[in-house]
C-alpha cells in the first residue's frame, strides 16, 4: 500500500461502501446511513498575504453556500498569526532561494542564457547583503512590506547551512501547527482560493507569482 511505501502519508484505504453509497461507520462506532455523514467545514477568503480578486472570493463563498445547504456545518475562519500567507509565504522563499543568486537555477541551465522573465528576480537576488536592510526600510516606508519581507528572507551569497537548518525546521513547525490548528477546530476539509487571481496573461507570472501563496 502507498501508506506502507511513505510513512508520512495518512493511512486512508479507499472506502468502497461510501464510494457505492452504502451505509458505513464513522470512527466512534455509529452506523452512517448511505455512507455520508455530516462534515465540518472550514473555509477562509484570505491569507491576509495577497487578498484575492472578487471572482476567486466568491467562488469559495458560493461553494461554502453550497456545502451549507447541502446540510454540513460550515465555518468562516481567519487565519491566526503564524499559520497565514505571510508565514507561508517567507518559508517558501526562503527554502526556494537559500542557495542564493538562482544558483542551483542558472547552474541547471548548463550555459543556456537566463530567459528575461527571470531578470527582475535574479536583479533581487544579486543585490549585496549590505544593502538589503537599508532597501528593506525604504520599502516599508513606501508601503511595500511585501516586498521587504521578501528581499529579508533571501540572501546574496545564500544561507548558512545552519541558518538553513532552522529555516527547515521552521517548516515543519509550521506544518505541526497548521495540523494542530484543523484538529483542534475539528475541520474535515478547508476551503480556500487556488489562486487570488484569474489565470495570467502571458509574461505576467513575473509581477504577479505572489499571488501563488495559496497553492
């Protein structure tokens, strides 16, 4: 069984009788007619990192709307300090980018020239580490503070092998919390955008790849 290949995955077999509609029983022992119970759902319209577009809100309000009246318990929830897109977000990039410079990226490409969407990202990722705390100011001063969180979790040069050793384990203190937080609100699935925006037009994922925190 997969399960038994990856001990990281759930043991989930698939459940044949709730598959045929048949009547079936929950963990505390009682008999669900029809193979369905009544679920608890969680959703959210925001990571509070990159709010999405009014089409990808309602999207997710309609499909809770539709839970609802399809007779589950549906709950709107904001998301807590530490488990929302800003943490998400600076984990990812600073796993992403801890080799520094797109190293392992231009590295990959064996000589090929750098294609130009990536310019902007790699001008970032080239600036020297003496002036990234004075540029990060500067850009909360102008209201950027996506931005300056961004250029604070990447590092010309990249990062300490012990340095990147905490990043890892903040990862997967993020990962304990995230679970806690659906057992203890005793969530059996969470809704939320894919993408704060509708599909980009081509050369646009170079301004916009923050609009990913959700996936």
């Amino acid at each position: 069984s997969v399960w038994q290949r990856d001990a990281l995955l759930p043991r989930m077999p698939f459940n044949r009788d709730v598959f045929a509609g048949l009547p079936s029983t929950s963990e505390s022992g009682e008999v669900v007619a029809s193979g369905r119970r009544r679920l608890h759902v969680g959703w959210f319209r925001t990571d509070g990192w990159f709010h999405p577009c009014a089409a990808v809100e309602r999207a997710v309000e309609e499909a809770a709307e539709a839970l609802q009246k399809a007779g589950h318990e549906v709950s709107e929830v904001v998301l807590p300090a530490g488990l929302d897109g800003w943490k998400a977000a600076a984990l990812y990039v600073a796993v992403m980018a801890a080799d520094g410079n797109m190293h392992g990226f231009v590295e990959g490409l064996e000589g090929e020239p750098l294609h130009e969407m990536y310019g902007t990202l790699k001008f970032f990722c080239d600036i020297p580490n003496i002036f990234r705390p004075a540029l990060r100011g500067l850009l909360r001063m102008m209201g950027e503070e996506r931005k300056s969180q961004l250029l604070s979790m990447t590092r010309s040069g990249g990062w300490s092998v012990r340095e990147f050793y905490e990043i890892v384990a903040d990862v997967e203190a993020f990962r304990k919390e995230w679970a806690k937080f659906l057992r203890d609100e005793r969530f059996d699935v969470v809704l939320f955008p894919g993408l704060a925006l509708p599909a980009f037009r081509h050369g646009q994922s170079k301004e916009l790849n923050q609009a990913c925190s959700y996936t």
